[in-house]
C-alpha cells in the first residue's frame, strides 16, 4: 500500500477510487430520501406508455 501512495500512478487511482466511491455513496443517499417520488415518477411514466399503446390499437 506504501509502494502505491508513493508512486504518482497510483496515488491518481486511489484519489479517482475515493471520488467514485463519494459520487456513488452521495447517489445513493439521494435515492433512498427521494425513493417514493422515483417509484411515483416511474408509475407515471408507466401509465403513459400503457395509455399510448392501447391508444393506438396494440393494447393486450
């Protein structure tokens, strides 16, 4: 682990590690507060595609 923070290459990818871990983590805290309104979102959506099939005759 030494040998990785000394070299610049490797301490590029752990900083890019660390970001991606921050972005993803942050991501994540955002869709559990804000699950019912996805889920919501997501029904709606769902309910347009329906509508506009059986709309055109290809309801089944």
């Amino acid at each position: 682990m030494r040998q990785l923070l000394r070299n610049h290459k490797g301490q590029n990818t752990l900083e890019y590690i660390l970001m991606i871990v921050f972005v993803v983590g942050i991501v994540m805290i955002l869709f559990k507060l804000f699950q019912p309104q996805f889920q919501g979102l997501v029904g709606q959506v769902t309910d347009k595609i329906r509508n506009a099939i059986s709309s055109m005759g290809g309801g089944g």
